[in-house]
C-alpha cells in the first residue's frame, strides 16, 4: 500500500469535490471491474457527505452500480491526463481489456470491495441512494460518501495544498474535445 | 448594453460549467431580486441543455426560485473574488441591501425577467423543471436552460480562451473557509 493515503473526515469530504474537478468512476459486481471519466459530479450534501454523479445509459460503469449498489469517485491529476481521457473515450462493452489500454491499475481499501484507481489525488466511496426516477430520467445518480481518502502529498489538514505541490498533482477540469484546464493558483479571502 | 456579451449555442452551454466553476445563482420574484454563490452545480445534459444546483432551505434565493420558476446561473471571474465571497456569506434574510453591500449590479437581457450579474464571464439562464422530491429531499434543483451569453473576452468559438485573455477572467473555484482556487493551465489531448 502506498504510505501517503490518509483518511479523510467524512465532514470534510465534500471539500475533495467542492472545486468542480473531473472524476473517474468506478464500479465493481460479479468480478468485473470499470472505471470511467466524468465531468459532470457534484457534492449534494456536508454530513452526512453526500454527491451526485450522471452516468449514461450507454455505459457499463452504470450497469455495475445498479447492480453493487456501490461506486467511488476519485479525483485524477495533471499525472493522469491520457489515463482520464482514455477512460473517457473508450467503452469496456467494446474494449475488454480497455482497463489495461488505459494504464489503470485497481486496489482496493480494507473493508471495501469497490475498486479504487492507484495514482489519484483521492478517492470517496459511495453507496448508491436508490432514486429510480432520477437515474431513468436524468441519468442522475445519488450516493452517499461512506470512506474518503486523499494523498498527504496534495490534500492535508483538510485543505488541498495544491499551491506546495509539485504541478502533476493539479487536478484536471475537462471542457470538450481532449481540451483539458488544470487548477490554479490559490486566490484567498480575509474571513471577516 | 456591454457589447462584449454574445449568445452560446444552446447545444455548447453545457462547456460554460464543464470545468466545475463556482457559480452565481440569481433569480426575482414579486420585485425583489437576489443573487447567492453556489460551488455545488452542475451540468445535466447535452442537448436540451440542463443544470442542477444546490439551494438550502435557509436562502432567500431559493425562495424565489421556486415563485418564479426560473434563476440563472452565472460564472463569476477573479475580478469578482470579493463580490463572490460576500454574495456566499451574506443573506438578504438579514441585510436588505445585500446586493449594494456585495458590490453587485444587475441586468436584464430582452425577453427575460431573471437577473444577471454584471461582470461575470457567463450566464445561464434556466427554467425550473419541478421536481418536488429532490428539491424536498436533498435542496437539489433541476432547470432546463433557455438562453445563455458569454463574454467573448474569455468564451469564444465554443470553448473558454482562459490561456488568452487577462487572468481576471479566470474562473473561481471555491473550497472552503474563503479559500478558492483559479482556474489554470490549459492541458490538452490530442484528439485520436
């Protein structure tokens, strides 16, 4: 196991989403694995911590959450930049072996069978909250975050410490077309 | 009228908020009009476009959304930190003269009622699309969006020019505590 993941309070996981970075999704049932890119995750909730992600019916991620009632969110970095974008452009019903021609490699934490990708700044595991109105309509799923994780390296005493950094930590925030920003400099307000 | 101010293709709205920006939702009712931060929205679908935001029961905004059916998003730059931060920590609940406090200054474009914040890079104006439940449940709203603009200081062409323009036009991306991020570096793929 890599010695610099670290638990994160669960009343400050909503802090590993708040500035709106592109996730990978993944998802396990019946002893298959996926991982997929999305743009459009969101936190719902502080405490307990609760997100929204839109996964689209075309997607085997989907079937694996529906079917595991399980699925986490991680945030990639500037290090992971083709791994996201492939993960993002390549469908596992047409490539089987589309986890290995995006260089991901999967652990899991102790106590969680949902598949984490290794690399990652951090990584929230979610249980799905049932809302079969908002899934067949939206395509909008709901979970809530039951273990959150991040890199000591990029994520300590509750801040992301992007600024101290080196740069491959950055997180990534996807536009359209392989276009790509990764997060800036700090900008800070004097708390009145 | 500020003559930098060009619509977005409907269809490409959905790049506006891609990227996770913290956003401004404002919305009127009755003659009054407020203006609140949001880092929880989202983009929903393509094609028509739609959105989801966070609005907590506590918020004067939030009221007026669900009077008058519609609220706008806007994505605030690092020209407006301050005006960003205040709009977020401040109610109208208790300072009648929020909006002039915040700095803010309004417009309206021809055909909609909604107010627009002066200054920011986008706007998004949206329809709320009722969904009892979630709005109950979990202060999330659904809206399909109707109209949206840019500034083509920093949108233009259909993707945001952050790498060419001024970095006041950096978008904002909120943690916590008055601790925010601008958007970076552009990171691109090549398209395969």
């Amino acid at each position: 196991m890599n010695e610099h993941i670290a638990p994160v309070a669960l009343d400050r996981a909503y802090r590993l989403l708040n500035h709106g970075p592109t996730v990978l999704v993944s998802a396990s049932h019946g002893g298959t694995d996926n991982v997929m890119a999305a743009a459009w995750a969101c936190a719902l909730d502080f405490s307990p911590p609760k997100v929204t992600v839109v996964l689209d019916k075309a997607t085997r991620t989907r079937e694996l959450v529906e079917q595991s009632g399980y699925f986490a969110l991680q945030i990639p970095n500037l290090g992971q930049l083709e791994l996201t974008y492939k993960a993002g452009t390549r469908s596992l019903h047409e490539l089987p072996d589309k986890l290995a021609q995006c260089d991901i490699q999967l652990f899991r934490q102790e106590g969680f069978d949902t598949p984490l990708v290794a690399g990652c700044s951090a990584w929230l595991v979610c249980k799905l909250i049932p809302e079969p109105h908002n899934q067949a309509t939206y395509d909008l799923f709901i979970g809530e975050v039951v273990a959150a994780w991040a890199d000591d390296r990029v994520f300590r005493d509750g801040h992301w410490q992007f600024e101290q950094a080196d740069s491959r930590w950055r997180s990534l925030h996807y536009i359209a077309g392989g276009h790509f920003y990764a997060i800036g400099d700090v900008a800070a307000v004097q708390e009145e």
